[in-house]
C-alpha cells in the first residue's frame, strides 16, 4: 500500500513538475474569467478557438457551450486524462492533443487563448508570427505582450491582434 501511494505521488509530482521545463504550471483561469475570455475572443459560432496549454479543460468547455470549435494542447498526461474524459460529451466540438505546443504545428485558427507566464510572451508572439497566425485574435489571462497594445481588456485578461 504504502508502495503504491509513494508511486502515485511520484507520477503526480512528475507529471505536473515536469511541465516547468517547457512552460507554465498547472493553474487554472477562474471561472467567471472564464467567461469573460470567450466573450473577448468575440467570435461567431463554428469559429475556432485554440488553448495552448489546455490544462482541466475547462475553457474548452466554455467555448464549446458557447457555440465554438475549440483545439486544446496540454503537456501535462493527467491534465491530458482528465479533460480528455471530461469533454467527451462535447467531442464533436472539442479536440485534446497530448503534447508540447511549442513543437508543433498550429491549426487554423480564429483566436487563441494562454494562461502562460511573462518570460513566454515573446516567444509566444515569434511563434504565432511563424504560423501566420496574425490575424487571429490572441486572449491572454493576466500578461501581456511588451511591445503590443492591447485591442481589448476585462478584468485582467488582455486581447490582442498582432497585425
Ligand atoms: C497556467 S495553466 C492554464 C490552464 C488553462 N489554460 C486555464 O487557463 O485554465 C498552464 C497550462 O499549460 C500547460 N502547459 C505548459 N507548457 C505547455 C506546453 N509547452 N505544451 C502544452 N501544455 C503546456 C500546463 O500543464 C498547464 O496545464
């Protein structure tokens, strides 16, 4: 028993330590913050709304019950686990990858949402260049890019166009 639990905690502290080599930790945006965000991506339904760094889901959900599509990238395996499960009820709307979203390719797009760190934000901006993302809407929970003004704001969640 105790064996188990010494593994459990193991693959817990692992799993969410690990990230911090490549990114933000585990934090989720609050729930009325939530709503905020999709209301400042101000898009129609059927648009897409990407989450880098997806972390239980939740802002996926929002976006799906919200009438949009929405692709979610999160490192984390359990974070992965759980909102894997948890939006299954909105599948047709919500895809989960399992990965790092620094290494990938970006899918179209019609906005994108971080909760990151401000040491990330010049990265995050080099890389939407690199995607021809500029024309998306960027959401972001509490930093800001430093050479950007932001298009919008609402209780500390900025929203940008980068063109
Ligand atoms: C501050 S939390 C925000 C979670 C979620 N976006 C929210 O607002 O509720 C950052 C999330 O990004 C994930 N993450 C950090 N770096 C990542 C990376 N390079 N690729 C994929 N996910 C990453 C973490 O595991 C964590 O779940």
């Amino acid at each position: 028993m105790a064996r188990a639990l010494t593994l459990a905690a193991s693959v817990i502290i692992f799993s969410f330590g690990f990230v911090l080599l490549f990114g933000a930790p585990y934090l989720p945006t609050m729930k009325r913050q939530v709503k905020v965000a999709i209301k400042l991506a101000n898009l129609r339904p059927g648009q897409v709304i990407l989450e880098l760094g997806s972390g239980d889901g939740r802002v996926l959900i929002a976006a799906a019950q919200a009438g949009l599509n929405a692709i979610g990238y999160e490192i984390n395996p359990l974070l992965f686990l759980y909102s894997f499960v948890r939006t299954r009820r909105y599948r047709k709307q919500i895809k989960v990858v399992l990965g790092n979203f620094w290494s990938q390719s970006w899918p179209k797009c019609d906005a994108i949402y971080v909760f990151l760190l401000p040491r990330l934000m010049s990265k995050l901006e080099k890389k939407i260049r690199s995607e021809g993302l500029t024309k998306v809407t960027v959401i972001s929970f509490a930093f800001k890019f430093s050479d950007l003004t932001p298009v919008d704001e609402a209780q500390g969640i900025f929203a940008y166009r980068l063109k």
